[in-house]
C-alpha cells in the first residue's frame, strides 16, 4: 500500500537532533511529505537540532525544525540536489545542486 510521505530512520540525525530536543527521547524518524522521494541522497543538521534533507529525485530541499518529526518543503530549486551542508559558524547551507543530464551542447 503505498501513501504520500516517505519516512525515514535517522539515527545519525536524530542523535544531533536529540540534544537541542531537550526532555524526553530523541527523535528516531522524521517524516518527509510527498511520494516521489525515493531516498535522502543528502543530510545535514544544524547545532540547535534543525534537520535539513536534500533529494535528487525530488529536486527539492525538506527542513524539520528541532524536535519536529514532521519535515516541510523548505526550498524547490528545480534542480538535482546532490549534497547539503549546514554551517553553523557562517549561518549558511551550502547546497550542491545541477543537471542529471549528460553534457550540454556548446552554443
């Protein structure tokens, strides 16, 4: 039976995530809206516990803010994202994003 979200174990994240979650568990699972993410081909996590997701297929970037266990479309480039990368000392996610395409043409 197949629904609209793809959830995901995270337990690398969930432990980075844990901290900044305070009382109670960690979180262990995040849900990601959608049915076309097939799989999280990047993941980062900010220092107070902010989840960040990037997908290829989906050409999209989810973000669950810290103990959320729901994530939200954060930012749609329209293009392949390859790898994501919260930093913390900048404030700034670094994004690896393009074409799954084969070369372009020279004009």
């Amino acid at each position: 039976m197949k629904t609209n979200q793809t959830r995901l174990s995270l337990l690398c994240a969930a432990l980075i995530a844990g901290a900044a979650h305070g009382a109670g568990a960690p979180l262990t699972e995040v849900t990601i809206p959608g049915g076309q993410i097939l799989m999280p081909e990047s993941l980062t996590s900010a220092a107070d516990g902010t989840v960040i997701i990037g997908s290829i297929a989906g050409q999209k970037i989810f973000k669950a803010n810290p103990g959320s266990a729901i994530a939200e479309l954060w930012i749609s480039p329209g293009a392949s994202i390859f790898g994501v990368f919260a930093d913390d000392k900048s404030g700034t996610l670094w994004a690896c994003s393009g074409s799954m395409g084969g070369p372009r043409p020279a004009d």
